[in-house]
C-alpha cells in the first residue's frame, strides 16, 4: 500500500465507500486513519477495513526558508521563524480586512529598521496560520524550528512572530517543550497591522530583536507595555494572558512581574530569570491532545463530567474564588460526578476564573471535600498555561504514576511561590 | 394525589419502582418530575408513569424575618436580604475553616456601626448559601424579596449580603430582574471574615448603607477599591467581575468607570446613573435554564457543539482575541458545527476571553464567516452577565422571535456603546 503522510490528500477504499480527504495526524490511536473531510468534519476508518489508499497530493511544505541577510557584520545575528497573524499581514482594501504575508523575507520590505539591531541568519515560515486556528502540532513545528536555532552556535537568540489569538498558548507550550533553555526565545506580535498608523508593529519587532540578544534564557512574549509607543514588556511565557480585544497593550503578566521593560535606549530588568548558557538544549514535545478546558458556573449540568470523562484524559476546570464547585448545598451538587470521572480515570486539574490570585481550597469545607475528590489545584496557574502543560504532562507515558507532581512542578515559571496574599 | 412543591421531600412510586428524594422546579418540561436523590443526582420520573405521591417532609422555609431595628429616628430605614457568605459567616476555630450565621440578627451584632448610618426596617434571610452553590432559582429568591423592599414606601433602599464567589452573575441577574428600578440594590461581601484584622467586611457593609440611601436608583456592587481600607468602589452590577482570588478590591469595573468612590466623608459620582424616581418596580424573572457557557480553546473538537445542541437552548461561547474560533484553516475546523447547532435551534452568543475590550468580527475574514453561522456578537458584555441575560432572554416566550434583538437591547448599562477602542 501506498506510504502516506499526515497532511497528504488521500483516497481509501473500503468496502463500503471512498472517502477523499486530508490525513490527519492520531497519534492517540494508530489503528485508525483519521481523514478531514472537505467539509470540514473528520472521520475514522479503521486500518483493518482499508482495501486500497491512494495518494492524491502529495502535503504542500510550506516551509519557505530563506537564509543570512547580513547588512552590518558587527551585529549579532539570530533567527527569525514567521507563523502569521497580524505583524505579517498587510490591509487587503479590496475588502477592508487583513490578510497575511506569501513568502517570509516580505518581513524585511516591512520592518527595515530590523536591521539595525541584528543581521538575520535564517527566516523560515513553517506556515501562515491565524493564531486561533492552531493547535498542538503547531506548537510543536515551531518548537522543532526553535530548538534548530538555539543549538546553533552561530544564532544569538529567536524571535517568533505570532497571531495574538492564542500566542500566550504557544508561549506556554513552548516553554515547556524546550528543556535546558539556553538562549532567549522570544514570541512577538502585533494587535494592529503594519500599515495602519497607530499600527504596534514596528516598537514590538524592535524591543523583541533586543531582547533576542539580551542575557535572558526564557520563553517571553514582547509587546507595548502602555497604550502609549514608548515601551515593550518582556513577559514571561507561562504567565502571561491577552487580557484586552484591541488595545496595543493587551498583554499583561498573571501573578508576577515583567521580566524587563525595553526602553528605545535601555533595557531595566524586574524580575529573575535564567542566563544565557552553553547547555545543549532538548526538545521534549511529547503531548496527548485528549485534553480539554471548561469552566465552571451557576447551574453548571453534572452530567457534563460523564461527557468529558468519557472523550479525554484529562481536563483544566475553572473553579470560582479560591478553588469552588457547586457542593452538597446546592440544588445540582457536582462533587459526585467529579468524583466519579476521576475515580474512571480522568485527570481533573483546577484553575481559578477570577485569572488573579492563587487557590486555596482548605479555607471553606466545600473547598476541602473537592480536594478530597482527588482533584488538582494549581496554585495561580492561568487556565491556559495548565491547558498546554497537561497535554504536555499526560503525553509522557512514564509520568503516568505522577500526575499530581509533574502538574505541580514547577517547570519553567509557571507557579509563582512568592505570590503574595 | 398529595398536592407537593419544589423543595419538598418525596417517595414517588411507578409500576416499576420507588423512588425517594427532593423534587425539583422543572418549569422546562411540566410533564415530567424531576427528583434530587441523596447522592446528588437526578432522576426524571413521566407524570403519566406515577402511581403514588407521597410527602415526606415539607420544605424547609429557610426563611428568617426579623422586623424594624430603630435606634436613631432621623435616620433613613432600608433593608438588608442575607444570603451567606464570608460577610455572614464566622471563623469556625476548631477546623480553622468559616461557617455561617444562623440567624439574620446576628449580622448587628457582628456589625454595630450599621446603625450610625442607617435604621433597619427589615431583615431577612431567603436561604444561606455559599454563592457557588447559587443557581437561578436562587437569584429568583432574592429578587422577590427586593422587589418587596423597593416598592415598599418607607424603605429608603435595599442592601443584599452575598458570597464573592458567583455574586457578579447574581448583581447581573438582578439586573435583568427588576425593570423600571427606583432605588439603590446595593450587593456587598467580604473576602476575609469578619473576626480576621484584615476583614474588609465593616468598611464593605458601612459603604453599602451609605449608597443604600444614595440618589443612585441601579444594581450595583460595592466593596474596597483598593488594597487598602480606604475607600469602596459602586460598581454597575451587569459590569463587574471578580478578578482577584483573595485580595479586597477583587471586583473590578469591565469596560466602564464605576459609578462613584465612597469615602468615610463623601460619595464621588464618577458615571452616569439612573436617580431614584416614583415608579413602582416590575419582578420580571422569567428564566430558562437550559443554557451553558463553553470557552474555546485551540484544539476544542467540534462534537462539543453536537452535544451542546442536543441538551440547552442557549450557550454563551468565550471566543479569542475580536471574537474567533478555530476554523477553515485550522485542524479542527469548528464553524460546521456551530452553523448545524444553530440551524438546529440553539442559540449561539459570542462574548470575549480577554474579557476587556469589545468583539469586533468584521476585521477579518474568519471572524466574518462566523458571522455568518448565525453567532450573536455581544459586544462588550462580559460572559458571565451575557449567562444571565440569555437565561433571562430565553425564559420569555414571547421573545422568541426577537432573540437576537434583545439580547444586544442595552436593559441595565450591560452594553457600554462608548467604549474606547
């Protein structure tokens, strides 16, 4: 039989019918082909009843490489990787609308002024995605691309330019998936396009060079730290959330401080991190996408655990207050289902909506009887960072005896042990 | 058969069984008895299969009144409606843990210097419950009792005692629930009990009287503006939101200013209000629970809407970034989905994970096509408001071909049309 490839157009044949369609990556059940239909829906064919496979396309690598644009030999040189959204898009005025870059070195006719913080030795586009319209796989392309870079002697650090839909996803998983970081990483966006005149472009793209080449071996996201154009913030990737639709500064960090603050002249540092160093850094992408984020709320239907029980693995619930369900006091008590789900085997793991603060189930006793559940509270986590991270947890099939301690240990800054109050 | 109401303790015989448990407001499908089983889950029974009723024990009326305190007569009479809470509760010493009042008047006791500011004309206690284990029908409950207090003549305002945990949604709810308001309903809490030195309790309940006998005819929420014990903020109670797990000033205003700052010698207006006025208050509180709130997340499968579809009439979804979801280009393309969901009859209301800004699915083209599906947009509502007013919305029948038209009609300030950016 024909040898075909996530992303390949195939037709297989079974018995019953052809089904053309793209094939889809299931690493969570090898027996089956899964198959995304034209219209949009995926179906499951089991490996046993496939007659015939045929390989109608070939998957399109879009992967457009371009290598060393060297305009001042005396500066450092590092490596961009473009994915899309807003900072690579231009305004179609045709419609009104944006839409994105066709080939990577289109960056430098946009934001010449690049070149006079750093050369740039490689610019790759392992693809152009709308941020909202990534998932783990892509998480995992650009870690591939990143963990290139940074075992490259002759690469001083990353930029990563990104949609702003989910970046602080990316960001998260990135900084989990990179171990033994050595050099920054540094995700960048823009909220406005390019040619728009309030467009955040250029100063985001500007402080995210300079911070490519700084001291600073982390996962961070650079963006304005005002509504003004007068600073970007160096955020630190697990603790970071886009916090506003439109406004330039949408980022804010989550239970902790900037890592820096990029000035036009200087950088003041605000918060620890780890420095450049010489380790060879490893690329740990294990994942499992059975995973999924829900959040509580008055009237929340019980029966809902049965559902996510029997689909996933694992699940982010986002409780109320310092870590709350509906209990024995309320009219649809939840703690049986919960419990029920993870007496079956889910992994239920606890954030907190208000975004701020850290839980603490053990002040009120509903609190207490949900931990006893056997539920995972993590700390002041953001829902989006545990949603990366337990995906990344439950995809190592060695941690499966430590759940509850890999959630929380404390990987890459995720939990923030000095948090006050 | 014995004549039995919701909250009544019941055996229930069928041909085939018996069955003992809490009946249950089932105002959805009156064809059917909904039991509450001591392990905490439901049970629907067929009018048509039951044999037998019998009572058990009658409902517990929760309800403690205790009339008119009046220690200065030249001071305004309100009432206050205690709900549980941290703001009614106690430090239990032997668990370490907090358990709540028992009785209404033990609010004076805990609270003396009320009585500087206000006389008490009535104070009553619905149900004491930890706000998480609210849910509508609990919002009913108290909107009936504050009707009674707003068209009662010689009561100056009301003041409502609440958990932190979900008293946004109730604030939000009473919103919707009182039409043509003419006095202030003022929410108040605390986030650490009373018998702590950090309470914010005292201050909280002083500010809450102070705005009880203001000219300021909204719902609104008042507690600490700062971290400090300072000043408190009211804050319009269909924008606001929990926003810190443990700090004082947890309650922020979302996408507006708050209506004044309350100093211990002076109220600030800051925006605009409606004024205490003649009208007589209409208890509109027609609901519907069959409604979710789902948030998108990148790698959320499409089933979800399938099973959403198939179980409410209504779901408020939490989009990224101007408001998006995964679609054409994305793996896992979620727009069939909602497109089938909605011409299948559910409604589809879109509100904004960031939670600041406003959604705007014009700018581009992914956004427009989820447009397109039949999503209603709601501008800057928060979700958990957006919850409320689509229960409140889909419980009038004579709305159903209006759904989209009232759910973006501005009822009580919850749509801010001058919002910035």
């Amino acid at each position: 039989m024909e040898e075909v490839k996530p992303g390949d157009k195939i037709k297989i044949s079974t018995v019953k019918e052809e089904i053309t369609g793209v094939l889809i990556d299931n690493q969570e059940n090898p027996e089956i082909y899964l198959i995304k239909l034209k219209s949009g829906y995926n179906i499951g064919i089991r490996k046993d009843d496939v007659l015939k496979i045929e390989l109608i396309e070939k998957r399109k690598d879009k992967k457009e490489e371009k290598t060393e644009r060297i305009v001042d030999k005396n500066l450092p040189k590092i490596d961009i990787i473009v994915t899309g959204g807003t900072i690579s898009s231009k305004i179609d005025y045709e419609t009104g609308g944006v839409k994105p870059l066709t080939k990577p070195e289109q960056l430098f006719e946009m934001y010449p002024e690049l070149m006079e913080i750093v050369n740039i030795k490689r610019i790759v586009m392992p693809f152009t995605k709308l941020s909202e319209n990534m998932d783990y796989l892509d998480w995992k392309a650009i870690a591939s691309e990143v963990e290139k870079s940074l075992n490259d002697k002759n690469c001083a650090g990353v930029i990563v330019t990104h949609g702003t839909d989910t970046i602080h996803y990316t960001s998260a998983a990135l900084s989990f998936f990179l171990r033994d970081l050595n050099k920054p990483v540094v995700l960048t966006y823009s909220q406005r396009s390019s040619d728009r005149a309030s467009s955040d472009a250029r100063l985001n793209l500007i402080c995210a060079a300079k911070m490519a080449i700084s001291d600073v071996a982390e996962v961070m996201l650079v963006g304005h730290g005002s509504s003004n154009d007068d600073f970007c913030y160096a955020l630190r990737g697990s603790k970071v959330r886009k916090m506003h639709s439109s406004k330039r500064d949408a980022f804010k960090p989550i239970n902790c401080k900037s890592i820096a603050k990029i000035f036009s002249d200087k950088i003041e540092m605000s918060g620890s991190y780890n420095r450049r160093n010489e380790k060879k850094v490893i690329l740990d992408d294990k994942f499992s996408d059975k995973i999924a984020l829900i959040k509580f709320y008055p009237g929340m239907d019980a029966e809902i655990f049965d559902y996510l029980s029997s689909r996933y693995n694992g699940i982010i619930l986002e409780l109320t207050g310092l870590g709350h369900v509906a209990s024995d006091e309320a009219r649809k008590n939840l703690l049986p289902s919960i419990k029920k789900a993870i007496d079956n085997g889910l992994v239920v793991c606890a954030t907190c909506q208000t975004i701020y603060g850290r839980l603490n189930p053990k002040v009120y006793s509903p609190g207490r009887r949900l931990e006893k559940t056997g539920v995972i509270f993590l700390e002041d986590m953001t829902s989006e960072t545990a949603l990366a991270k337990l995906g990344w947890v439950l995809g190592h099939k060695d941690w499966r005896a430590k759940i509850k301690e890999k959630m929380l240990e404390n990987f890459s800054g995720e939990i923030n042990l000095r948090l006050e109050e």
